[in-house]
C-alpha cells in the first residue's frame, strides 16, 4: 500500500490538470460512473452525505445535482490543492453553494461516531495506505442503517482483459505524460488498478471491517464496480 504523504504530494503535482487527464483518460466515461453512483445514493434518500477523497469535488457536485439542495455534502480529502481546485469550482456555480470541503484524513476520520447517513468514495480506496482501517473509520462514522457507496477500478471481464491491460500500461502513461506531464503518477495508477482486488475480494475485505452486508455491481465489462455496503441498523 502506498505511503499517504506520497499519495498527497503526488495528486498536488497534478491537481490542476486532474479534470482534464481524467475526462480525456477515461474517453469521457467517468461522467456516466459518477451518474450511477449518484443514482444508487438518491435512491435512499440520505439527509447528510460526507464524499471522502473528494478530490476537486466532482462526485460532491454530481450529488448535489441529483440529490438537491436540502441534503447536506461535505467533501473530504487529505490533499489542499485538490481541495482547492473543488473550492474554486463550488464558488463558479450558484448552486453549489454550501457544499463544504475540508481537510480529511480516512485513516483518521475527522468526524464523531455515528454521525453520516451516507458515505461515498470515488477512485479513492485503492490509494489507502491501509485500507482495513480505513473501511473500519466510515463503519464507525456511519449510523446504524447507514450506507457506504464505493466507485472504483475492478478487475474487468476475461475477455476484455487483453485489450484493457495494453492500454492501461502502454498508451495510458504517455497520453497522461502529455495531458499532466507527469508520467510517473500514471505509471503508479496503471500498477494500482492491476493489483486492485476483484470485486468479490473487495467485498471480503468490506464485510471482515464489519459491515453487515455488500452488493457489487460492475460498469463498463467491470473495469469499474460500484460496491454498496450497509452497517447493521
Ligand atoms: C483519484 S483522486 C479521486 C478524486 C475524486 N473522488 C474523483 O472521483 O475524481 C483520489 C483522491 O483521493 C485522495 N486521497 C487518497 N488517500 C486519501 C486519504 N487517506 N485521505 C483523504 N484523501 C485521500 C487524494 O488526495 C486524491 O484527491
């Protein structure tokens, strides 16, 4: 597991191009994971939601488009200059407006116990430099009842296997060199997604931090999944 300093300085190197490598990166596809994650977390209807490794806030913002101004979003993240590219963007767009974001560490939730209807996290577990304690910091934040709504890279279908693993490794770190000019954060993330669970190891590893229950859905021939997990009420 990576260091989190390590982590933090290295999305600080490219915070100001992130939008840009990961819309490009991903063809576009990114906005359609993050709109079924919003619809999975509308449909039940929390009335606070915390987004941990918020980044520059796009999941936060997806949140509030769909689940309106009445629910109340805090974004988390350990690093400023990501935060800040989210501050920038919440303060251009009205309707943005009260979504906060602060310094967050998951491997130390700043937040009391029981505290969060709901949790969402995208793209960002597979960075924890432990991630059993992280997955035990939201079980503890939750309420009873509470749900935990991870988007990220999984293990993608056998047969689109070969095609994935050419362009996540060859093509992946040089257009990412070219859009961020900072290859070496791209090699890390073509290593991290390889070594990244599948989807019925992740949801192992969610039920032994003690959630009662787990569903896993995979997008796009599974190279991501949406896990969705439930503390016992
Ligand atoms: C790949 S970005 C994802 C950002 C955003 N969720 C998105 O979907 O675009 C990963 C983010 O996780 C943050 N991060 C990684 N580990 C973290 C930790 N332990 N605590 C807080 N933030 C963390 C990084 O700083 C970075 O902003």
């Amino acid at each position: 597991m990576p260091e989190g300093t390590a982590v933090s300085r290295m999305f600080a190197g490219i915070a100001g191009r992130y939008d840009l490598a990961n819309h490009l990166l991903s063809g576009g596809i990114d906005f359609h994971w993050r709109n079924r994650l919003a619809a999975k977390v509308r449909a039940h209807a929390p009335n606070n939601l915390v987004d941990l490794a918020t980044g520059s806030g796009d999941v936060a913002f997806k949140l509030r488009e769909k689940l309106g101004p009445n629910v109340e979003i805090q974004g988390l993240d350990f690093c400023e200059p990501m935060l800040d590219q989210a501050r920038r963007k919440r303060d251009e767009v009205a309707s943005y407006e009260g979504i906060n974001f602060d310094f967050g560490d998951c491997m130390a939730l700043p937040l009391p116990e029981a505290s969060v209807d709901a949790v969402t996290i995208a793209f960002g577990v597979r960075n924890f430099e432990d991630r059993h304690q992280g997955l035990e910091q939201i079980l503890r934040v939750l309420r009873p009842g509470g749900r935990l709504f991870i988007l990220e890279f999984s293990q993608p279908d056998n047969w689109f296997r070969p095609f994935y693993y050419v362009y996540l490794k060859a093509i992946l770190p040089r257009l990412a060199a070219f859009t961020t000019g900072d290859k070496g954060a791209y090699d890390y993330l073509a290593g991290s997604i390889e070594e990244f669970p599948s989807k019925d190891t992740l949801t192992e590893q969610i039920l032994q931090a003690g959630f009662a229950s787990v569903e896993a859905t995979g997008l796009t021939a599974s190279i991501v999944a949406i896990h969705e997990a439930v503390k016992a009420p």
